[in-house]
C-alpha cells in the first residue's frame, strides 16, 4: 500500500497522488507499486530490495 502525505502551513495531510515536497508511506507495497516507484517516482531498485528485507529492518524481532 502506498500513501502520500505533504506538509502544508496548516499541518501535515495526505494526498491523492505524489507531487514534488511530499513523502511517501509504503507498506508491503505490490509488485507494481515497487516498479511505480522505482520507473515514475526514480527511487534506485537497490534501495527498494533491502527497505523489504527483514534482516536490513530495525524492526526485526
């Protein structure tokens, strides 16, 4: 699942789809949200592969 969320001068909001400034939340995103991310938003697929690999997250149990 990907959201997007921007801060404005009133707080923080998500949005409906990405624009410059804002951060994007992905969790367990899809294949084709990986490949939306990598080919239209231009994140490196190296980054992509270890955020989803649970021996890299502090989130490990």
């Amino acid at each position: 699942m990907l959201e997007f969320y921007k801060t404005f001068e009133d707080g923080t909001r998500k949005i409906a789809e990405p624009e410059p400034g804002c951060w994007i939340n992905a969790v367990a995103p899809t294949e084709e949200e990986r490949n939306f991310l990598i080919e239209q938003i231009g994140i490196l697929p190296e980054f992509v592969k270890s955020s989803l690999d649970e021996e890299e997250s502090c989130m490990r149990r």
